[in-house]
C-alpha cells in the first residue's frame, strides 16, 4: 500500500510515494474486525508488547509470522511479504538520496 503526497512548490505538483509499514495495515485490520490485541498476540504467539512495536514500524514482518497472519486473517503471506519489502525498499532508497 502506498500513500500519495502532493505537495505544490511554485505551481509545480511533486508527488512522493511512501509505502506504508505493514504493521500500520496489520493494526487497521485487526481492529476492522473487533479483535482484542492482547488475544491475537497470544494466537500469534507473541508478547503484546511486541505487536504493539509492530503497530508502530518498530519490528518487521518475518516470513514466519506472515505464515500466522495468513492462517488467523486469511490474508496471504506473500500479501504481508510484499508490504513489508515494499516498505523496506523505500525506507532504503530515501535513505541513499
């Protein structure tokens, strides 16, 4: 998922394209659905403190966890896969401007 930022510098429109960390999409969906958080940590298997980092870009989506999100979401793990290289690919390329 990418948002799209316009911004107008001398009548010029600049577009720039940032890509969402999937955690922020994973905390949208999880409370689209009315789930506690403390509960889906635990059938992830995780502490809820680590879900939280996740909510707020502080940890990555791993392919292991991907696996559990598809199995409890029903939302495919290369779906999860694909966010979190997207996100890491333009973290890593506003980084080298």
């Amino acid at each position: 998922m990418v948002k799209e930022l316009k911004t107008t510098i001398k009548r010029k429109p600049i577009y720039s394209a940032i890509a969402i960390h999937p955690g922020e999409i994973l905390k949208d969906e999880i409370e689209s659905r009315n789930l506690v958080k403390s509960q889906f940590a635990n059938d992830l298997g995780i502490f809820p403190g680590h879900l939280s980092e996740l909510f707020k870009g502080k940890r990555h989506i791993s392919a292991s966890l991907a696996l559990k999100l598809q199995d409890l979401l029903d939302i495919s793990a290369e779906t999860w896969m694909n966010l979190q290289v997207r996100h890491d690919l333009s973290v890593a390329r506003a980084l080298k401007k």
